[in-house]
C-alpha cells in the first residue's frame, strides 16, 4: 500500500512496484491512511512523513496499534537522522529517501518481509549519533504552555489557523499570536520546522 500527497509520485511508485509485488491501495493523507488500511490489510506500507490532516509518523504509531504485523516503510525527502530514529522508535521496518534508487527501495519491502530492517546508508551514520545525543527537543517542550502544546500539536496535524481556532473555542488572530509565541520560544522559523519539533518532541504522540 503507498501513502503519499504526491499523485505524480504514488503512480510512478504503482509502476515500480507491479512487476514485483501486488499494490493493493493508494491514499493521500494520514486519517485516509488509517482508514483503509485496517480494511486492505497490506503486508508492507510505503509512507512519507509530510501528508495532509495527520502526518506519516503518527500514523504510523496509530497502524502498529490495529495492525501490529504491519511493515511501515518510510520514504521521504527528509534527511533529518532525528526523524528517521524516530520513525523506527515507532516500529516501522524501513527508512528511505525519496532520491533512493529504486532497486534500493525493493530491497527494502524484501528485507521488511523477512522480519529485517533497512536504512539507506545516505542517513545511517547520523541516525547513531542521533540516538546517543538528542534528547533536546523534549527538554524544550516542556517550555511551552498547556495551550501551546495544544497549538503545536493542531498545526502539526495539518490543520489551519481557523481550523485551530475553531477546536480550540478562540479566534484566528489569537491563534496567529500563540504560533507567533512559540516560534520566538523556540527559535523556529517555518511550519516545516514546527512541526518538525513536534514530532520529535513527541507532542503527537497520543
């Protein structure tokens, strides 16, 4: 099954795959993503991180919760090593960039059907370092606000300053200068970054 906002990508990917292995579903966001694999019940996922309405790594701790047996495989232009230790501390089986080569990426799905894991080597030796030294990104979190946090993890879900607003019972502009606080607190300068520190805070995890 692929999982990834990019229709021009999941149908080269589709063309990729047939010859080697049956594609059983596409979707293009991450609650479309919860949705229908529990039903399509694939062997492996191909899933990038940045999707629409819920991003690929807390989708992903979500699929391992209904389907445990599931391979999660993530392919994405992120080369952030903090990400990718993420990615297999949720239990995903792989972890790719979408410059990979493509006999790279099938040998990725053939190890995660045999129970291993793959890292494309492009990231590996940062993913150590990673492991040892990062645990930065929780120490400032705990810097935000009960209400901040709750911004943070709205924004990072996918959802607009309205949206936020709406949930949340306040008005855009107030939602804009809670956005505005947090990225001065913690020294952040676009909504890729933030929800980038979202996730490796952990704020979404549920």
């Amino acid at each position: 099954m692929l999982a990834d906002d990019h229709t021009i990508l999941v149908e080269a990917f589709r063309k990729l795959f047939e010859p080697h292995f049956e594609v059983v579903g596409t979707v293009s966001d991450g609650r479309a993503l919860l949705e229908m694999a529990p039903q399509l019940k694939p062997d492996v996922i191909i899933v990038d991180i940045g999707m629409p309405l819920m991003n690929g790594l807390e989708a992903a701790s979500r699929l391992k919760e209904l389907i445990p047996a599931v391979k999660l495989i993530f392919l994405t232009m992120n080369e952030d090593p903090d990400l990718a230790v993420e990615a297999i501390r949720r239990g995903a089986s792989g972890y790719l960039l979408k410059s990979s080569a493509a006999s790279e990426l099938i040998r990725a799905i053939q190890m995660s059907l045999r129970a291993k894991s793959y890292i494309t080597p492009k990231i590996a030796r940062g993913m150590q370092r990673a492991f040892i030294n990062n645990p930065g990104p929780r120490a400032r979190a705990k810097t935000l606000t009960p209400r901040q946090r709750e911004v943070v993890h709205l924004l990072a879900e996918g959802k607009s300053m309205k949206e936020v607003a709406d949930v949340l019972n306040v008005t855009p502009r107030t939602v804009a200068f809670h956005k505005y606080r947090i990225m001065e607190v913690l020294s952040l300068k676009t909504t890729a970054d933030l929800i980038q520190f979202a996730i490796k805070s952990r704020i979404l995890v549920t």
